[in-house]
C-alpha cells in the first residue's frame, strides 16, 4: 500500500490539475535494454483518472523488473484518452466505462483493432465533507433531485425538510469522465444530462480538495480516492429501492451497491501489442498486477475472468 499512498497523496499535495504525465524509469534515464528480462522500449498510457492509479501503480512494479522499459501514464478523463488512443497517440486507455458507439466508428475508419480487458470492478461514491452531520443516506430519486439538468434544489432544505438551509456546493467530474458519463446515465437516466452550476475537474484530487474544504459539499468519484482520504470524506448511502447501502468491497463485489458500481477496463491496441514489452505488460497487469488492486481501493474480478483475457492476449 505504501507506493499507491505515496503517490496519490504527492498528486494531492501538488493540487495538480488537468493532465498529468508520470514517466517512471529505473535506471539511468536511456532506453537501455534490461540485462535481466531483455525487454527494452516505450510504453504510453492515458485515460481515466479512477483507472489511473491501478495502471500507475503497476507500471512503476513492472518497471522495476524491466528496467529498459518506460511507462509513462497519464490521465485525461476516459473521453480525452480515446481521443489520443483513436489517433495512435497511446498505446493503451484507462476507460471507467465502456467504448462508446461514435469511438467504435472512429476506431473502425482509422484502422485501429483493439482489445477491451475488465482490471477492477469500482463502486462510484457519492461523499460529503467530513463535518457534515444530518445526511445519513440519499435515495435514487435524491440523487436526481440534486443532479438533474432542471435541478432547482439550491439548500440542503431543499432536498429534505428537515436538513438546513444551507447553500449545496457541488463538485464532479468532467465531461471528458467516464464516472461522469456512468453517474449521469445512471441517476439522471441520460449520459452527459446534469446540472451546469457545480465545480467540474477532470482531477479526482481537485475534487477531493474542494469538498473536504466546505461543509456543505456535496460530489462524486471512484471508490478509490474516497479511501484514501477517508480522513476528511464522509461516504453516503445509496439507497435504490432495499434500504441504504455504503460501498465496500463486499457491497461492490456482490452487487448489492447499486447501480453504481461498475467495470473498469483497459484497451489496448492490437498492433502494439505485437511489441514484446507491451504483451508483457499488459500480461503483468492480468497476474501479479492484478493483486495491487485492493491495495488501492478497488475490487478484484473473479480469477475465472482474469484467466479468459489472458486467453485473448495469447
């Protein structure tokens, strides 16, 4: 736990925004081929920051067993990493949703064949700052009330009576976001439909920053980043129609959160993984990488899913 802590605590000490490139290379800085494994080569990856640190992680282990290989991992929302993947930009994109049907074209005119692997299953968390002390749960319906395009909720009172009548201050994802086209879909019924009137980054740490500073926040990210600073978050309830449910690894692996959790996936491009040191990553990231993943705050997939992508790389 100790590397995924170090770095995900140094990108919210940074306060970065935007697009973030980490290049990690062992070693004296060239494209130096391993005298252990005989890899050598580039790597890029790019795509969703709830993916991101599952990917960084594992490229900064598999870097230390490749030493002649650089990974450098990015994240520009899911919508932004296709972008670059569709133009051959990278090699590999984090997704927190699935391809969509307009990419899918993109890919087909361009001549792009690629693989799309589940890495973790996540569960999308609704969270409020620390000090918020009289929402116990929200309902399905409380979700939409709160986020819908036509919202009018403006207080706390606003949604329910007996809350205060204190300004509701929202943050979330970008539009670029696959948590923001999952979130949208899910609780406002249309990908992409919400409210204009709240702070939007595609940087989870941005995020996370601005409700842990206002008490009367409100927002939504990967299950992740509400553990790793469940210090000064609070984590809500969702209620879907069977009594509220918090997520927890247990909730989001039986199904029981719903409907917000979810598959995280990598693609990858077909023709760069003829490249060794990319069939070999990308076979790490289904083995040994695999277990980094609770590590991190996400859910593992049952091995049997594990197995059959490792059948579709060889």
């Amino acid at each position: 736990m100790g590397i995924i802590k170090t770095n995900m605590k140094k990108l919210l000490s940074l306060g970065i925004i935007g697009t973030l490139s980490i290049g990690i290379l062992a070693g004296c800085g060239g494209q130096t081929q391993d005298t252990q494994t005989g890899l050598s080569g580039a790597i890029a990856v790019d795509g969703s920051s709830t993916v991101y640190p599952i990917s960084e992680a594992v490229a900064e282990e598999f870097q230390k067993m490749n030493q002649g290989v650089k990974v450098t991992v990015n994240f520009s929302g899911t919508g932004g990493g296709f972008e670059k993947f569709l133009v051959k930009e990278t090699d590999i994109n984090d997704a927190s949703r699935p391809i969509k049907d307009k990419e899918i074209k993109k890919a087909k005119e361009v001549g792009i064949d690629y693989l799309e692997l589940k890495v973790a299953y996540d569960g999308l968390s609704v969270v409020v700052n620390k000090e918020n002390d009289f929402v116990d749960y929200l309902t399905l319906e409380e979700l939409n009330k709160i986020w819908e395009p036509n919202s009018t909720v403006k207080t706390w009172k606003d949604v329910r009576a007996e809350w205060p009548a204190e300004p509701v201050k929202l943050y979330g994802p970008g539009s670029d976001s696959g948590t923001f086209e999952y979130f949208t879909e899910e609780v406002n019924g249309e990908g992409g439909a919400i409210r204009v009137d709240y702070t939007a980054s595609e940087d989870d740490n941005v995020l996370v920053n601005g409700i842990a500073g206002d008490q009367y926040s409100i927002g939504f990210f990967g299950y992740a980043y509400y553990i790793e600073n469940k210090d000064k978050l609070k984590v809500i309830p969702i209620d879907s129609g069977n009594g509220p449910v918090e997520p927890t690894a247990e909730t989001v692996e039986n199904g029981t959160y719903k409907p917000l959790s979810r598959p995280l996936f990598i693609y990858v491009n077909k023709e760069a993984l003829q490249r060794s040191e990319i069939k070999e990553f990308i076979t790490y990231y289904l083995t040994e990488g695999k277990e980094l993943v609770p590590e991190i705050g996400y859910v593992k997939l049952p091995q049997s899913e594990y197995d059959n992508q490792l059948s579709q790389i060889e």
